[in-house]
C-alpha cells in the first residue's frame, strides 16, 4: 500500500508547476549526474531534491523492501556525519528534511533558505559515495522498519487490502511486491544486501538533481559541480525489462480483517503517462470524484446514501503501466456487492455515453484551475519535475496542459471503453470481522 501512498502523495502535487516547464535548465556533469535547475523568485526558499532511479522495481524476490531499508540506513550518518545528525543539521540551519521510496525511485530532499541551501548540496553529495551501513544501527533500524510495516499495513485494513490487490494484480511485474517489503523479506535482509544495493544503484549516473527556488543558476550549478563533480561514475544498473502480459479476465480479492467499516476498491490496467491515452485518462478521474458534483460523490454519498467518501485515481505516474483506481469507503450496515453494483452502474454509463460538454469543460477547468494555484509550491514544482524526469522526461510537462485542452467527449468515451473493461480489474472487498483474542 505504500506505493498507493506515494502515489497518493505525487498526485497532490501533480498540479504545482510553473506554466512554462521549459524554464527549466538542464545540465549533465562528467560524472552522469543530471542536473534540472528552475528559479523561483516569489519566495525566500529553495527545494533541493536528488532522485535515485531505484525502487522495489529493482529488487529480487526474497529482498523485497531493500530500498526502503536503504532509504532509512542512509540516515545512518557517513565518516563525517554522526548518526541522525543529517536531520539536525538541516533542522538547525531552519531547513525542512524528509526522503521518501516508492516503487520507481527514491528520493532525499529538503527545503532551506537561499543562503543555506549549501549545507544540504554538501550532506547529499556526502551520503551519495559515503554512507555508513554496516554500524551498530543496523539491527536497531530493522526494528524500525518492521514496525512501520505494523503501522502502516497490518494495522491499516485498506493498506493491507492493497498490498494484497497488487499482489493479485501483478503475475509477473514487480510492482505486485510491497515498496516496505514482506515482513519475512525485512527480517531476512542482511548487511550485505544494502551495501550491494547501494553500491549499485546509488551512483552520479543513476541519479539526477532538482533545485526549485530562489537561486542564481549558476551560483547554484557551481557548488552542485563542486560538490557532487568529484564524485566517480559508478557501473551500469541494469535495466527492469518485465513486462505485465495482459489481464483475461477478472480477478477478485477478499480480505477479512478488523476493521471499523467495509472497504471496496476496483482497479483497471492502464498505460503510464507515456501515453497520448494520459489526459483523458486524468480527466476521467476527474469527472468520477473530482468533488462534491462528480458523479461517485453525487451517486454513491450524496443520493444512494451508501458510502462515507469515494476517489478516483489514475497512476499513469509510473515508470511502467499502472492502474486506474476506485475506491469507497462504505457506511456502517452497506454491503460490498450493492455498492460494486451502484459503482458499475456509474462506469458503465461511461463507457456508453459521452460526458455533455458542461461536465468536460467544469473537470478541465478544475485541472486548470489547481495547475494555476499550484504554482506558488517550489516543493511542488520540483517533484512534478522529478516524477516526470523519472518516468518520461521534465521535457514532456510542456504538453500537459495542452493535452488537456484538446480532450473531447468522444476521447473519453473510447477510453473508458478500451480501460475500463471488467476483464482487465481487480476488484477488492475489505469485509471488517472482530478478532480472535
């Protein structure tokens, strides 16, 4: 379910972009480290981001759950750097930190000031070569890991639901494991594991560079050279060529757990933003639950009574082809199938009417309109254009808008017909159940 989460999260700040991504400047150093630089002058701060193009993609069977754990050991300090002091460091400088693995990258980054973003330019480059990972830390921090995986799953019914749907979904892709991992695999990891992984994947020519904010390109550019530069290319990851062979036919996932209330979740195959196919599949989303009027929301919350809130989401997100997904978290005493019905009712009229012209035209302007308010977010500019450096290219965020605007009802229309089709879903049913003591 993490990567749902991460998604989740990406989706959020999909909109928060300068309208021109083509002021965004590129730069490739000696080393391979690429290098996207865009100022941002209506604020006093800077995002600096580095994307590793690693995830639970790049994992083995039976190490599921590595790059997660990586992502907390490189916390972990270097020769120079204590353990947690990263944080402090940052903290101390009045910066904001965080990092976060998702099935495609993983990704460290923080938020400070013009005048101390140096600090943060000098902590990365520093545990990109030197990272300590075979200290005391190690056992301690599987602890941490396997707990969160408590938290965040076992004890959360729709993340556990989702886990066990993309496990269902996925015959033979790796996006059907975990990005935290089975908890066997976390037990299971060794020290070695993360050094391989490491040495592997956490290198200048498998990563990139995104800075958004109140800088001077060139200023910026010299101490990311002076910094980052003298670090050794590393050798050639090798590349994920699995492809998910298409779905025949229905598949169906029933999970039992203690749970407040049901919980039903339908998800449909569809291509990744790659695709002409990715504006039309975004403004489906809209218009099933993109607000109060969209039609779940109007059907499922507002007439049918049957359902708490609804959502609809399209991954196209993904280095690889995703899912279209719908959700409803349904009010006490409402079963599963009735609600399944009334959401298929819906999907189906999709697929078999255009969607009038008042009702494409509000969804654009909806994406319009948060694309617009979006853009005072240098946090939110720079993950759009790491999420689209690591699926497609930054370069392709200049067509977005566009695309939007040319989407016509009939393009709708085929695509609902061509995705959501029930031989291509995974419906999921969370039936909540009171636990043995």
């Amino acid at each position: 379910m993490m990567r749902r989460a991460i998604l989740a999260l990406l989706i959020v700040v999909f909109w928060a972009l300068p309208a021109g991504a083509s002021q965004v400047r590129e730069f490739v150093l000696d080393n391979g480290l690429k290098v996207l630089l865009l100022e941002d002058h209506k604020s006093p701060a800077v995002t600096f981001q580095v994307w590793y193009r690693v995830g639970s993609r790049n994992e083995l069977d039976g190490k599921s759950g590595l790059s997660h754990f990586l992502e907390h050991m490189m916390f972990k300090g270097t020769p120079t750097t204590g353990p947690e002091q990263y944080s402090r460091i940052i903290a101390t400088n009045g910066g904001r930190s965080n990092a976060f693995t998702s099935a495609d990258h993983t990704v460290y980054f923080a938020t400070m000031s013009r005048e101390k973003i140096g600090v943060e330019i000098e902590l990365e480059a520093d545990r990109m070569a030197n990272a300590v990972l075979d200290g005391a830390t190690f056992g301690a921090e599987k602890q941490v890991v396997m707990e969160e995986r408590r938290l965040r799953t076992e004890d959360n019914p729709a993340a556990a639901l989702g886990e066990v749907m993309g496990a269902v979904e996925y015959t033979v892709h790796p996006y059907r494991r975990p990005v935290i991992g089975w908890m066997s695999d976390i037990e299971n990891l060794a020290r070695e594991d993360l050094r391989r992984h490491y040495a592997l994947y956490y290198a200048p020519n498998n990563a990139f560079i995104v800075a958004v904010g109140d800088f001077s390109t060139q200023e910026m550019l010299a101490k990311i050279k002076t910094e980052f530069g003298k670090l050794p290319r590393g050798a050639e990851a090798p590349k994920i060529k699995v492809v998910e062979p298409p779905q025949r036919g229905e598949r169906r996932v029933t999970l039992k757990k203690e749970a407040e209330l049901p919980f039903l979740a339908i998800d449909y195959h569809v291509p990744n933003l790659k695709d002409p196919d990715n504006f039309a599949l975004d403004l489906l989303s809209v218009v099933l639950a993109g607000g109060r009027s969209s039609r779940l929301h109007q059907e499922l919350v507002y007439h049918q009574r049957v359902a708490r809130n609804v959502g609809a989401e399209y991954g196209g997100l993904s280095v690889d082809p995703g899912m279209f997904s719908i959700t409803a978290q349904l009010l006490p005493e409402k079963q599963p199938g009735e609600v399944e019905k009334a959401v298929d009712a819906i999907v189906e009229r999709l697929r078999a009417e255009p969607v009038g012209d008042k009702e494409l035209e509000k969804a654009k302007n909806q994406v319009e309109a948060a694309f617009v308010f979006g853009q005072d977010s240098v946090f939110g500019q720079a993950m759009r254009i790491g999420q689209y450096e690591s699926v497609a290219g930054w370069r392709l965020l200049d067509q977005y808008l566009e695309g939007i605007r040319k989407v016509t009802a009939a393009d709708l229309l085929r695509v609902a017909k061509k995705y959501l089709d029930p031989d291509q879903r995974t419906v999921g049913t969370l039936i909540p159940i009171k636990e043995k003591n």
